[in-house]
C-alpha cells in the first residue's frame, strides 16, 4: 500500500451538548466502543480491538450487540477475545424493527459508558445502528471497511444501502482499497477522513497461514456457503440445484456447506441437500478449520464477501452467485467469476474453473488486492493520533505507514 491519506477530524467532548469554545480538555484515557454483532463483524474487529489494547492511554470496550449473541460470543472466544458489554439479544421479527432496537441499546451503551468514539465494521444490520446511536449520541464514529460499493445502490439489500448512509454518518473512513477510496471520494466524502488501510480480515487469515492452516494438497471438495438475503427463496433453491447437477457430473467432487444461523436459509438448505451422498452440512465452522478448508477446496460456490477477500491468498478459485459484488480486485484477479443465480449458469462456470488450473496464491505484501495483513495496526496508530489531541484543536492529517 502505498497511499497514506491523513484525517481532519475534530473530537469533541460533551457529545454534542455545547459548543467547542467553553470545553474541558479531554481526560488522559480516551474510551472507544468497537460493536460488533455478527460472525464476519467479529473476525473482521479483532486484529483492530487487539492494537488498540496494546496502546496506552485508551481503553477499548469490546461490545456484542445482540444480533447473533451466541456467536459473536463463541466466535470470540476463539479469537482469544471475550466481549466487555454483552447488549440484550435482539429478537425483533423484521430488518427495521432489529435496527431500531440495535440503534437503542447501542445508544445506551454509548452514553453509559461515557465514550469518545465509536468503531463500526461492513454493512450489517449492527453497523448501521451503531452509526446511528453514535449520530444520536453526538459520538465520532470511524467506518472500517468503508467504500465498498456495487454499481446498483440497493443490491445487496440492505448491505448496500446500510454502507452508503453509514457513509453519511461517519467521520473517519478506513478503506481497503484503492477503489473503495476512489468510492468515497465519488460520493462527496472529504479525502482527509479517509484512510486506506487494507481489510482487516486479511490480518487474521496471514496468522493463520503463518501458522501453517495453508494446505498444500487439494482435495476434491466443493466448499458452499449461502446467507445473503438477495439468494433467499428460488435464488437459493437454484443454486442448490446447481450443486446437485455438478456432483451428478463429478462423482468425486463432496460437498461441505457450513450452515448459516438464519433459520431461513438453514431450513431451505437442509431440504434441498440433507440426505444426499456426498454432502456435508455442518454447523458453523470456527475460523481456524473454515480456512483450512477453503485452502484445500477445489472450488468454492458462495455469495459471502468476506471469502472473496480469503481466497486470493490461499489460491482457491470462487464462484459467486450474485448479480454483482463490491469486491471487484477479486474478479480482475482471476480467482473469483461472478454469476447470477441460474441453474444452467452457476454449472456452466462451475465446470469451467473445475477445469483450469487453480489460481496462484497471492503474498501478503503490498502489492496484494486488500492488503498485507497489518490493517488492525494502521487503524490503532491512526486513531491513537486523533485520539490524543485536545479536544479543541483540529487534527492535522496524518500518515499512514503502509
């Protein structure tokens, strides 16, 4: 990476109850709350919870906002972390019913523990209320993984309107790349509260292929994961169908499919693919084995982000089942093809990647698409300079070592 684009942000104390001219200077210890409320927002938070812990002067509270508590609390756990605020588990029957009271209960967290500033992760549910319990509570917020952007504004929905209002509403936009930059600029953001840092799901993956989860041996798996809300119903059901006519086609290829805890898309898998030969549906895999398995996966078949970001590392060649996708460096690499949810389509591709040689595995440096695996350190040294100025001055731009 070899951009380093500074932040002017203001911090501000009181949140948002009087103006700067008559503020105290901000207390020695500066109080951030990271929310998160989802599997991927857990893996995604932890490299940023962990450099900022290793910084004094502030303390980072670590919050699970309810959406998907028992496992946010187990993926946790096996991060080595553990959630300092565990917020009352959201149970609401509709997507507006679980913001608003995600956005209440983070609002009260905020004002409870008197914070400074506020860290929201992607395009969930959680990271939307967050950013508007931080607005609410006069709190700066910092985006990670802002600028991510499909050309249609509401496909995905709601991750794609989630990110373009959350942009609206934060202060400090920590990019992964290049284009996600060129995104934010796009939308009238201001270049000098945005900072490109790479993806911070990069900084857990290279630990674990430093320890050694990168498999040297390919097996004969197709690795399936489903959750996006566009492929609910006959989206699903056709590319489950897909699934079945290429293991038809490829009486070696197995299946493993990690179940997703929406009871929706869990039920609907298990009717479609329960019971076949071949195929392994499993409970959510812990992050350690899940990459194991996608190292050794012969093809992958997903709708998820996230594994789109993995796999240029580790060599595996995706296939996603989407109308678009917001991680084009992905597509121009090779190693993922994007294709609509059609039966016909998804076995046509599918068969096409099964026959080519698999994609190089690229390094962690900073040529790589979404960054070399220091985005959590980046983001803990950038803040800890806004952080430490009085409340009263602007923040001259700072550069980001990549």
């Amino acid at each position: 990476m070899r951009e380093a684009v500074g932040a002017r942000i203001g911090m501000h104390a009181g949140h948002g109850t009087g103006g700067t001219e008559s503020m105290p200077q901000m207390p020695s210890t500066r109080r951030v709350l990271v929310v998160a409320g989802t599997r991927p927002e857990c893996l995604k938070v932890a490299s940023v919870v962990t450099a900022l812990r290793r910084h004094a002067g502030t303390e980072t509270i670590l919050a699970n906002s309810g959406q998907h508590a028992a496992m946010v609390e187990r993926t946790l756990a096996h991060l080595g972390l553990r959630s300092d605020l565990a917020l009352e588990p959201v149970v609401a029957a509709t997507l507006s019913h679980a913001v608003a009271d995600l956005r209440r209960h983070v609002l009260a967290a905020i004002r409870a523990a008197n914070i400074d500033l506020v860290i929201a992760q992607g395009d969930t549910s959680t990271a939307y209320a967050t950013a508007l319990a931080s607005r609410d509570a006069g709190v700066p917020l910092a985006h990670v993984e802002a600028g991510l952007r499909t050309p249609h504004p509401y496909r995905p929905f709601p991750e794609q309107l989630f990110r373009r209002r959350i942009a609206r509403l934060a202060r400090i936009h920590y990019a992964p790349t290049v284009a996600a930059c060129a995104n934010l600029v796009a939308e009238g953001i201001d270049p000098a509260a945005i900072v490109r840092v790479g993806n911070t799901i990069v900084d857990l993956l290279r630990e674990q292929v430093e320890a050694g989860c990168r498999e040297p041996r390919v097996g004969e798996t197709l690795l399936l994961t489903l959750h996006r809300r566009e492929n609910y119903g006959r989206g699903l059901d056709h590319v489950c169908a897909a699934v079945l006519e290429l293991i038809g086609r490829h009486p070696t290829l197995g299946v493993v499919c990690p179940l997703h805890p929406n009871p929706a898309i869990r039920s609907r898998i298990r009717r479609n693919l329960g019971g076949v030969a071949g195929i392994d549906l499993v409970e959510p895999l812990d992050y350690a084995p899940f990459i194991a398995e996608l190292a050794r996966a012969r093809l992958v078949i997903t709708d998820s982000g996230g594994i789109q970001e993995e796999a240029p590392y580790l060599g595996a060649p995706v296939l996603v089942v989407r109308e678009n996708t917001e991680r084009p460096e992905s597509l121009a690499l090779g190693t993922s093809i994007l294709v609509a949810p059609q039966v016909d389509a998804i076995v046509a591709a599918a068969s096409r990647m099964l026959d080519a040689p698999r994609p190089r595995a690229c390094a962690f440096d900073a040529d790589a698409p979404f960054g070399d695996g220091r985005s959590g350190e980046r983001i803990a040294a950038h803040l800890q300079g806004i952080l430490r100025h009085d409340a009263t001055r602007p923040i001259e731009p700072l550069a980001v070592n990549a």
